[in-house]
C-alpha cells in the first residue's frame, strides 16, 4: 500500500534533508542495477528533481526515503528498457524485468550484501589515483559537496571537482564490476577503503560547514562500515584499529555539544555522558588490532591508542598527556603530516608548557596545506593565551575565525577571541 502524505515539515526544505541523509543509499541501491556510479548519482538527482515538483503539490510521503529511492529505482529500469543492449543487460544482471524493482544479487563468497560498501569497494578501485578514490566515495557515500571534500582534502575545490568528474568517466570507460572484491584485489583496495571511511567520519564529527558542528548520520554510516569491515576482514589489524578509533571517537558525540547545538571543547565535556559502551567496544577492537599486528602498529591503530588515553581518564587534566605526545610522536613518524604535528604540539604542551609547544606550531606557519587551516590559528592563540600574551591571542582566534566555514564553530571561536583579554 503506498503511504499517504502527511502534514508536517516543509516540502522543499523535507526534500533537501532527506536527500542529504538518503542520497549515499540511493546511489549504492540504483548502482547495483545500472552498474554505472555516475549514472546512479544522476538518476538519483532526477528523484530529487521530482520530489521537489511533487512534494509541494501533494505533501511529503509518509516515508520520504523510500519514495526517492523508488523513483530512482523505476527510473534506472526506465533506462535500462531503452538502451539498446537492454537484453545484455538483464543477462548480467541475472533477473527477469518484473524483479527489477527489488534488485537481488548473487551471493558473495564471504556473504556480504551490502549495497553501501559495494560503492565504497568500487570507488576505490585501483585504476583511480587515491586522491580520486576518497574524493569520488566521500561525495557519493558521503554526500558531500565538492566544497565539503575540498576542505577535508585542504586542497582547491576545482581540483577536487575535476578528480570526481574524471573518475566516475573511468569507472565507466573501464567497466569495473560493482562488487564487494576478495582476495587480493580487496587487499589492494582496503588502504584507501579505510581512508575513506576515515574522513566520512570526520565529516560527521566536525562538519565543515553549515550551521550544525555535528552530522550524526555520517558518522553511523562510517561506524557501521568499519564494523562491517572488521567482520570481513579479521586478520587485519589496521581495520580493527580504525574500527577502535571511531568507536572512541563516537562515544564522546553526545557531549561534544552543548543544550543548543554549539560546540564543546575536550576539556570541558562532562565525561559522564561519555558513552561506556562504546568506549568498551572500542577498546576491545583495539585489542584485536594490536594482538593481530605482526610488526609496528599502523597510524588508524596509533591513533585509535591516544583516543584510548582521553577514554581511560577520569578528567582532562589527569589525561597521561605523556602517553599521548609519544604515540603522536609514532604516528609522525610512520605517516607524517602537518596537522599530526600540529596534535603533537597540543600534546606537548600539556607535558612541557605552552613555550615549545608554541615553537613546534611556529615552525608549521610555512607549511603550504595549513594556509587556509583554521585549527592552526586556533591552536596557537589557546598557546598564546596560556602565555599571557592576551592580545596576540585575541588576534589568533578571530584569524581562525574568519577561516573557519563552520558557523558553530565560527561562534566559538569569536567567543574565544572576547574572553582573550
């Protein structure tokens, strides 16, 4: 029975935020019959386009998911029915015409049916670059805008927009099979899989735009893939690590703003909304992560281990800060990366002082990715701040200000720059 409207949300606005939170699935759903990543993200733009004609005529569906998801389903067979190769086409897809609608596929020898991670698996295939493959998985995963990558990646939006264009043409022009991989190729894909995942998560975590600090749905999607994962793939310890991480990471979302959206600092998080559960998850994936590594441990597992630090204290300032600024000090080492070293000075700045934390950040000043980086500023006026360098501090934190494209964040940090007196 199809689900009548209901009274309720604005239509336009219902049809931007449900195709914000949908458009990953759709996307993956419509892909598993076209085939094709780019035509899938099309037609899931011409539900869109129908939503916004129909819903403010008739009102928003009783489940507006399931309505986009449908249309774009009836027009991926639409579509299939007028190419020319249409019989081919049902031959490989392996079902007659009237089971379109609910597309089934042939069982993957390691029993994974899951529609989400055979977009991530098939975005980062190995004809791609890996800037590609994270760029073109965040945005149909994801759901970014170009914008939103850019600012993850710290590289120019055009750039990121010309890598998506041309890796959905070479998916195409290749013909790479929408599947979840095994054997080796899953091992070639996994680095840029877990990369991937990494920073839909962060996305969530932090958005990078808009008017709310957190987008909870990012988050679920990329912990439940990481969970997925770590099912699939057992004996790999960097899975288990990212696993760990966002465990640890998303036991503290809850806190991580206060009772009107704005964001709250680490140290000022009350600990006790700190979810018990999922830190108990994340520091049992860890011990797998660890009890399954044959050599150093990779940065997801480094990482996932100074997450642990801030699980297992009962306060900020009883944090083995010591710990921490020596696992940075690995993850430097194994991955080097100016925001790394950027965490690295925070760090020690809580074993050693503000004043060589304060030469550790100087020294990034020139670093050409963190030009436009709105947290390095941020960092080195809380330094100056501590350093009873007041107006030096002021000046820093309405400089991170104007970077930041946050407005929660923006907020926070102009409240910063006042109280820097």
């Amino acid at each position: 029975m199809t689900p009548q409207p209901t009274a309720g949300p604005d239509p336009r606005t219902a049809v931007e935020t449900v195709f914000r939170m949908e458009a990953p699935r759709i996307i993956a759903g419509v892909a598993r019959i076209v085939r094709d990543v780019g035509i899938a993200e099309e037609l899931a733009q011409d539900a869109l386009v129908a939503a916004l004609e129909q819903w403010p005529r008739d009102g928003v569906p009783g489940n507006p998911g399931a309505w986009l998801m449908a249309t774009a389903r009836r027009r991926a067979v639409d579509l299939i029915r007028r190419r020319e190769n249409y019989s081919r086409k049902l031959q490989e897809i392996g079902r007659d015409l009237s089971a379109v609608a609910e597309p089934e596929e042939p069982a993957d020898p390691d029993g994974i049916d899951d529609d989400l991670l055979r977009l991530v698996f098939t975005a980062c295939h190995p004809v791609l670059s890996a800037e590609a493959r994270i760029a073109l998985t965040l945005r149909l995963l994801g759901g970014l805008t170009t914008a939103e990558i850019a600012r993850a990646f710290l590289v120019p939006e055009p750039t990121v927009a010309q890598r998506i264009v041309r890796a959905k043409r070479t998916l195409a022009t290749k013909n790479v099979a929408f599947e979840v991989p095994y054997g080796p190729d899953r091992e070639a894909r996994l680095g840029s899989v877990l990369d991937v995942i990494y920073l839909i998560f962060n996305e969530g975590y932090a958005a990078t735009t808009g008017d709310d600090w957190l987008r909870p749905a990012l988050c679920e999607d990329a912990l439940r893939l990481a969970r997925v994962l770590s099912g699939l793939m057992p004996k790999e310890p960097e899975v288990h690590g990212l696993t760990a991480l966002l465990e640890l990471q998303a036991s503290r979302a809850v806190a991580r703003t206060g009772p009107h959206g704005e964001p709250v600092l680490l140290r000022d998080q009350n600990r006790g909304r700190w979810n018990r559960m999922l830190i108990a998850r994340g520091i049992a994936a860890l011990g797998r992560a660890e009890a399954t590594a044959c050599g150093a441990p990779g940065p997801y597992t480094l990482q996932a281990a100074i997450a642990a630090c801030h699980a297992h204290a009962y306060s900020y300032d009883e944090t083995d800060w010591g710990r921490i600024a020596t696992l940075y000090g690995l993850l430097a080492a194994r991955a080097p990366s100016p925001v790394v070293e950027l965490n690295r000075a925070v760090a020690v700045s809580m074993v050693d002082g503000p004043e060589p934390a304060l030469e550790i950040v100087d020294a990034l000043a020139a670093e050409p990715a963190l030009a436009d980086y709105h947290l390095l500023p941020s960092v080195r006026g809380d330094l100056l701040a501590r350093l009873g360098r007041t107006a030096q501090a002021r000046a820093e934190f309405e400089r991170a200000a104007s970077l930041a494209r946050n407005e929660r964040e923006r907020e926070l940090l102009l409240r910063r720059a006042a109280e820097a007196t």
